[in-house]
C-alpha cells in the first residue's frame, strides 16, 4: 500500500488548509461544487465541512480542482 506522501506540494497545502481551517471550494466531475472546510485527508479521499456541520466525504478522484474560498 502506498505511504501519504507529506513532502508533496499538494499535501502540505491541503494539511495547511485543514490546520487553518480554511473555506474551500471544490469542483466535482460532475460539476457539483461543494463550499465547506476540509476536516481530514487520506490517500483515497477527503472529507469536509460544511456550513451545517455536515461531513461529506469526497474520492479524490471525482475532484476536478479546489481553491481556497476568497
């Protein structure tokens, strides 16, 4: 199995973005966009938060981008 790669760009961003708890939005492939923060991360997924307190977790995969939210 692979191993979380830490030293990649894009996982420190999004650990920053988790430790900060930064609004993000991001594009699915289905052109759903989902706002909230990102609670948790892992090799296959990622989870976030929304407005309402509820969790939706996301395969990394469906992800067309994220950005923080300005």
């Amino acid at each position: 199995m692979p191993e979380f790669d830490t030293t990649l760009p894009s996982i420190r961003l999004l650990q920053s973005l988790i430790k900060d708890k930064q609004e993000v939005e991001i594009k699915l492939v289905t052109d759903d966009l989902l706002v909230g923060k990102i609670f948790w991360q892992d090799l296959e997924c990622i989870c976030i938060l929304d407005h309402y307190d509820q969790k939706t977790v996301i395969w990394r995969q469906a992800i067309v981008f994220m950005k923080p939210k300005a």
